[in-house]
C-alpha cells in the first residue's frame, strides 16, 4: 500500500487501508493548493500589468475632478453676479 506495511484491524477497517486513505487525501490537498497557488500568481501577475493604466486612469481623473471644480466655483460667481444685477434692476413684468 502507499504509506505503512503495518496491517492492524481496528473496528473492522485495517490501519493499512486507513492509513492509505489519509496519504491520498493528503496528496489531494496538496496538489490543489498547488492549482491554487499558480492561479493566484497568475492573477496577481496580470493584476500587475494592469497597473500603469490604473495610474493613468486615476491621474486623468484627478484632472477631471479639478476641472469639474473649477467649473463649479466659476458657476457660483456667475450665478452670484446675476443675482447681484437682477436686484438692482427691475425688468417689467410682461
């Protein structure tokens, strides 16, 4: 058998057989986290590759955010400037 000679009846299964259970299961285990090991590597390693374009992407929309502020507060003054004329002047009413 794959692990031990030693041939033993407890409760009516041999320890050998047993024993040849645990070290398959073992190997099972083992050989899956292998299989798990290569494929997070592989997706880390593409994580990476990823990477300059995320930094590209988060420049660019930086800039955006600040444009888009920009753009606001000069909103603001307009519209606080409009007010300012629409109080000192009276349009008639049509």
């Amino acid at each position: 058998m794959c692990c031990t000679s030693y041939f033993v009846c407890l409760y009516g299964i041999t320890v050998e057989l047993f024993l040849c259970c645990i070290c398959l299961q073992i190997k099972d285990l083992e050989a899956e986290k292998e299989v798990l090991l290569a494929s997070n590597r592989s997706l880390a390693e593409f994580n990476l590759t990823k990477e300059p374009q995320l930094a590209e992407g988060k420049q660019h929309l930086q800039e955006l955010s600040e444009t888009g502020a920009a753009l606001c507060q000069r909103i603001e003054s307009k519209v606080s400037e409009l007010r300012k004329y629409a109080a000192c002047v009276k349009l008639p009413l049509e």
